[in-house]
C-alpha cells in the first residue's frame, strides 16, 4: 500500500493521543487514494487487519462484509446487505456512495478501534451504536462528515452514542431520525463544522454539553420532539431550528433534569436550517476605539426590546470572556446606539465582544469579536444599508488599498476583494448572484480592520 493511503504515524496518532486532546476541537479526518494497488473487493469477505482493499467498480450490491481491523476505501457505489463493524476504518471518497443495508437485523454496533471517513454519501438503513464495553481512550469509534460535500442519510434510524470514548463529527449534512447521546457519553461527544447541518425528528440529550462547534456557526434542526436532561451545549456557534410543531419534554424536571439549549441561538417556528440565514439579527455594527485612558467600545441594535439584556465582554485571550458592563432593554427606551468605556482595560492586546439575551424569548445573539493591538478609527459608514446592488464604504483616514471580506450570516465566504475607489469612497462588487439576507462585512485597510452587518434586499 502506497504512503499516501493513510500512514502507519496517521494510525498510530488516532490510536495512542487521548480523547481530552485530540477532541477539543473538531477531528479532521485523513485521506486516502482511489488510484493505488491495493486488491478490490469481492463479496462474502473478512478484511483482517493490516488488509487494505478497495471498491472502484460498477455499481454493485454485495451480499456480506465484515471488518475486522482491515481498512476499505469506496470509490464508487456499493451496498453492503449484511454489515458487521468488530473494528477497522473506512473511507467513502469524494463522489462515491456506501450503504449498509438491514440484512442482518436492525442494530449495527461499532465495537472499538473503528473509524469511518465520509467524504461522499453514507447511507445506513440500521440503527448506529458507537457501542459501550468495547471502546476505550485508545480504541475509540469516530464517525466523521468529512466535508460541506458529505452526506450521511439515517433518515427512519437512530444514531446513539453511549460510551466516553466515541465521536461523531458533522462537517457536512446529516439526517437522522433522531440522535441520542446517553448519559455515558463525553461532553463534545457531538462536534458541527462551520456550514454543517444536522436534520432530525427526535433528539435526546442526557450528558451535560454533548454538542459544540468550535466556529460560527452550525445548524441543528429537530422537527418534532426533544428531551434534554441536560444542557444541550456552552457554545454560542450553534443555531437550534426548531419545527411548527416541535415539543420539549420537560417531564424529568421533578427528579433534577436541567433542561437547557445552553449557549446556542433558538429559532422556533423553524422549516429548515437554510431559512435561518435570512432570519434577522440584532446588531448592525460594533466598533471599538482605543483611548489612552481605556477603549470606547461603540454598537448599534436593530431593536432592543424591555424582556433583553446586553453584555459587553472582554477578554485576554479571544476564548475566555468576562462581562465589564450590562444594560437592560427596560431602561433604554428603544435606544439603538450604545457607546461604554471600559476604564479598566489593560495595556496590549484585547478582545470585546457584545452579548444580547432575551430570555423571554429564549434568543442570545453575539457580536463579532474585535481583537485591538493598535489604535483604530472609532468609526466607518457603509452605505446604502440596506442595500439592493451596489454597496459603498467611506473610512476614516487614508489608505492606498482596502481588502474587503464578505460572509454569510454562517459564516461562510461570499467574497474577497480589493476595493475600487470612486471618488472619496471604495465600492464594493457584491455578487448578484448571491440572495437577499444577511451579510457580515470585514474590511482591513493598513493595521486597521472594521467589521459591520449589511443586509441585501
């Protein structure tokens, strides 16, 4: 087997590192190779470890497999009618197709030691159990989405994660009938990639925040029902999208569940995870102004209503914040520009952010985070916003270049230019193809960035 299939240092680092390390962020999944030697799979097969074989044909559907610590790279479309997992890994490559089929009951249990890389489209037509009794810190169960191309289908089955060393990672789009992590389980047993969305008709959480996103933002959509017992999750990089007729059973509370959502933004009344892109947020702009007595940080709200609170927040490392001033929408008067001076800031680098909560309506919404190393201008003006084609920014100060960045409210990059300058103004190109919604505007311009929201009609 060639090098570049997958290495022994590869294994061994997937198999020796603990899961406190390698999981505090989102897995990254390795790689393989449909143009190597390896021999190609025929039906009916045990694949032993240290057996690597491969799957390029036509279209076939394969009575039985069973992986026990081999390795198998799909590259076209199969389907496997009796599947068994005792350990090994698997990779289905870009634009191929795995399904494992329900020849053999309705369970499938990963045993330890297995590790499945989707890259393409998975479909499991049995429940999947990341099993309990057999996966240690050494021999984990990893499912990884790999990509924004990935597809993993369990429409009509449940996924379920009942030991502490299992891991589920979505990077790409997911469906299940319903996911539930057991309270065996590991906090960030459930990791969302930026873009990923995660489609269920059930959920069930019963270990204290099993899911998490380690950058904006990931989409949660439950359409029918939920039981959480715990919070769902501490990171605000998580959008719920909650059915029409969605329901939270609440029923544990008397003998000392804590159902919570945490930290992540709920959209009720919700169809589709797509829908939230559009959805309105509550900052405009935000700006921080170094001073020599402390920073003067600046924002502006669409609407601050009397049932919410703001949080300005501060922090030395961009991770861990700490509030040094609040507000209540009680005593603001539908006020929608603030400016706070924090006396205390500290020389060098420092990062802000603002935090909105309505509880009333279970909604937290968070500005961009600002990191300040230097002085910047207090303040810029983009304009027409909203806007319907052509977008024009006027900064405070003069610059041979401004670099502009646009993103989604997911996150996710629509464009990145160097701006035209027409007259005392830069124009931005914003892209006609891109919807009326949401949009998150950076620009850099000499050791200055600014950040601000913009909305196409």
């Amino acid at each position: 087997m060639k090098s570049r299939f997958i290495t022994i240092f590869t294994l061994l680092f997937i198999a020796c590192t603990s899961p406190s390390k390698i999981y505090s962020q989102c897995l990254t999944a390795p790689t393989a190779s449909c143009s190597g030697s390896e021999p190609i799979l025929t039906d009916n097969e045990t694949l032993a470890a240290g057996i690597t074989k491969r799957y390029n044909g036509a279209t076939a559907s394969f009575n039985s497999l069973t992986m026990n610590g081999g390795t198998l790279i799909v590259c076209s479309d199969l389907t496997i009618d009796k599947f068994s997992m005792d350990s090994g890994t698997i990779f289905i490559q870009p634009g191929a197709r795995f399904v494992i089929g329900n020849g053999i009951g309705y369970g499938l249990g990963l045993k330890g030691n297995s590790y499945i890389y989707n890259y393409g489209t998975l479909e499991v037509m049995r429940n999947l159990s990341l099993e309990n009794g057999w996966a240690t810190s050494a021999k984990p169960n990893v499912l990884i989405n790999a990509s924004l191309a990935s597809v993993l289908k369990m429409q009509n089955q449940y996924f379920v994660i009942n030991n502490a060393n299992s891991w589920f990672v979505n990077r790409g789009k997911a469906e299940f009938h319903g996911i539930i992590t057991d309270p065996q389980a590991s906090p960030k047993s459930v990791c969302l990639g930026s873009g990923s969305e995660t489609k269920m008709t059930v959920l069930y959480n019963k270990v204290k925040n099993s899911y998490f996103a380690p950058e904006p933002y990931a989409c949660v959509s439950v359409s029918e029902y939920s039981q959480i017992w715990d919070t769902l999750t501490n990171n605000h990089y998580i959008n719920v999208c909650l059915g029409m007729t969605h329901r939270t059973d609440s029923s544990c509370m008397p003998w000392g569940c804590k159902p919570s959502w945490g930290q992540a933004t709920v959209f009720r009344g919700c169809t589709n995870c797509s829908v939230i892109m559009v959805l309105t947020n509550s900052f405009l702009s935000f700006a921080v102004q170094e001073k020599p007595a402390g920073n003067m940080i600046h924002w502006e709200l669409e609407h601050f209503a009397t049932t919410a609170s703001m949080y300005v927040e501060a922090s030395t490392d961009g991770q861990h914040f700490t509030t040094v001033h609040s507000l209540k929408g009680s005593d603001q008067n539908n006020t929608k520009k603030y400016s706070v001076f924090d006396a205390n800031a500290l020389p060098g680098i420092k990062y802000y952010r603002v935090k909105y909560v309505d509880s009333l309506l279970d909604f937290v919404d968070y500005t961009t985070v600002i990191k300040l190393g230097r002085k910047q201008p207090a303040s810029l003006l983009i304009y027409p916003n909203p806007f319907t084609e052509k977008i024009f920014v006027s900064l405070p100060g003069k610059y041979p270049s401004v670099l502009a960045t646009i993103e989604s409210a997911q996150g996710i990059q629509i464009t990145r230019q160097y701006l035209f300058k027409e007259g005392s103004a830069w124009e931005i190109d914003m892209p006609s193809k891109a919807p009326p919604g949401i949009y998150f505007v950076t620009l850099v311009a000499g050791s200055n960035t600014w950040k601000q929201k913009i909305i196409k009609l």
